[in-house]
C-alpha cells in the first residue's frame, strides 16, 4: 500500500476516534443557526465519517501486536459478536513494570470496514481503573491493495497490527 493511501486512512481513523467523545446532534434542536449562515458557507476539506452497527456479528480469538511510543504491546482479543474483552500487556514506562490491561471492545461499521472501540481499561488483576491508558481502537479494511489493520489510541498515536488467529 502507498504511503498516499496510508496517510489518508490514518487521518480517516483519527477522525474517527476524534468523533468518540461527541454525541449525536438533532438539526431541529438549534433553530437559532441557519444552515445558510456565511460561517457555514465556507467551504471545507474534512469528511464527517458515519460509524454504524456492524451487519454482521464476529466469533473468535486473535492475537494483535502493535506498538505505542516504541513500546510493544501485546493483545489477546476475544469476541462474542458485536461485544468483546481484550487483554493487552505492555511494559509501562511510568513504573518500569510489565503490566496488563483489560478493556471492553465494541464492533462498529465505518465506511473504511470494521472499526473496534476500546473503553474501560482497568489492571487486569485488580479491576482498578488505568487512568494512564488510552483505549485502544483497531480499523480493519480489505481494500483492492490488500488488508490494512490499524491501531490508534484516543491520544492519537497509531500503529500497523499485526493479527494472528488463535482459535
């Protein structure tokens, strides 16, 4: 894949994880701002991206590495439809330890393919919030050029995947 097409799929991603934290808006809730407004007439170059309900649910268990920062981390991704747990250890450069981390994971559908939301990160072993942890989000896409998976945290740093199916 080129660099070209790289670039604009990471940009995509990051616009999308960028989108997480916004809720929906109703047009009819502001009748105060017309949409013919000169502030609404400048053009643009953004595009808004739709993230969706999966069409179809996903079983099974993989094994995803990538890397933050140089720092590689390793992932057990188990999923039972459009909901699943993922396991990720990692050394932490904050305690010198090798730590692990379990989020919840949610399957969406973006017009790129599969993306998968991560949230709630807790220390695995004692279910205590990771407040120094961004959730992980994975896009997966087969394009013409062949398949890109991606990895971008919500602070922004992204990373290929490597993905191994374990069962």
């Amino acid at each position: 894949m080129n660099l070209k097409k790289s670039a604009s799929l990471g940009i995509l991603f990051i616009g999308i994880t960028g989108l997480l934290g916004l809720e929906s808006v109703d047009a009819r809730s502001n009748p105060t701002k017309s949409i013919y407004s000169p502030e609404n007439s400048r053009s643009s170059s953004y595009t808004i991206a739709q993230v969706g309900n999966a069409n179809n649910p996903i079983y099974g268990t993989w094994k995803l590495t990538y890397s933050v920062d140089a720092i590689v981390h390793e992932s057990t991704l188990v999923m039972s439809g459009y909901s699943g747990v993922m396991r990720t250890r990692y050394y932490n450069s904050k305690n010198g330890k090798t730590e692990v981390i379990r989020q919840n994971m949610t399957l969406k559908s973006v017009p790129k393919g599969l993306f998968l939301i991560g949230s709630n990160p807790v220390y695995d072993r004692t279910s205590k919030k990771a407040e120094d942890y961004s959730p992980d989000n994975f896009l997966f896409s087969i394009t013409p050029d062949g398949p890109v998976l991606l990895m971008c945290d919500r602070m922004e740093r992204c990373s290929y995947v490597e993905l191994e199916v374990i069962k």
